[in-house]
C-alpha cells in the first residue's frame, strides 16, 4: 500500500463532517423548539406542594414571631400571599376551591391564619383540573398542613 491510499483511508473528508453535524443540528433543533417537557399532574402535585410549604412557613413564622400571621388567597385571581409577601401565582387551569372558618373568608378572598402557639383556623384548599385533585388540609388544634391526592 501506498501512503496516498493509507491517507485516504484514515480518516473522514469535509463533506462527511459537514453532513454529520448537519443531521446533529437538525436533531438538536427538533429537540429545543419542542419546548419543555410538561406534564398536568406534576404541576397540580407541585402546585399543591407550593401551596402547602407556604402554610408551613406561615405557621413558623407565626411560632417564630410570636404574633398570628395569615395567609391569603386570592381565588379569582388564582393567588395566594403569606401577610405583606408579594403574591404566588397558582396556574388558571386549577380550580381552587377553599374551606375554612366563616369569619375567614371574604368574597373572593379567604385567609388561614396560624397563631403563636402553632395552632390555626384550619380548613382545606382543594385544587382540581377537570382530570385530577388534590386537596392541601390544615389540621385547626396542631396547624399541621398535608397534601392529599383525591
């Protein structure tokens, strides 16, 4: 064998490295317009998860600071707050539906608020899309908060 045909045979020729990255882009395109991978009961279990660290924040703030500390939901416009926190979005798909004491809940609006001692109004947020529901429960005696798939 010669050394021209060994160099031939050693490697890979322009046009061959410029279809390979080609065909590399094309799939790497295909890939980033799809967009991000979504699914609708990860985001109601992560927004019911949200939902619920927030209650336990207020609860500790409420031991912490030893005064009562509310957090408010805004259920027409999908949102809640812990006392003079910015707002938290809640997607517009899931209807929020709330439960709690009478005195709590004003037109659209409804408060749960923890106290010192770590005990609260209580009541329930439940969050459906039509195919699933979760609920977030706030136990009134101990202001314990869960989450609980229906």
């Amino acid at each position: 064998m010669t050394s021209r045909a060994r160099r031939r045979e050693a490697g890979f020729t322009l046009i061959e490295l410029l279809i390979a990255i080609s065909i590399a882009g094309l799939f790497i395109a295909m890939i980033a317009m799809h967009g991000k991978p979504r699914s609708a009961g990860l985001e109601e279990n992560g927004t019911a998860s949200e939902l619920a660290g927030g209650l336990r924040e207020a609860r500790a703030q409420a031991i912490v600071q030893n005064k009562p500390v509310a957090l408010t939901l805004d259920i027409a416009n999908h949102r809640w707050k812990i006392d003079n926190q910015p707002f938290r979005r809640v997607p517009p798909q899931f209807r929020m539906d709330v439960l709690t004491v009478q005195g709590e809940a004003r037109g659209n609006l409804a408060a749960i608020v923890f106290e010192p001692d770590g005990s609260s109004t209580g009541g329930q947020v439940a969050f459906d899309d039509g195919l699933r529901k979760f609920a977030v429960n706030i136990d009134w005696l101990t202001g314990m908060v869960r989450v609980t798939k229906e």
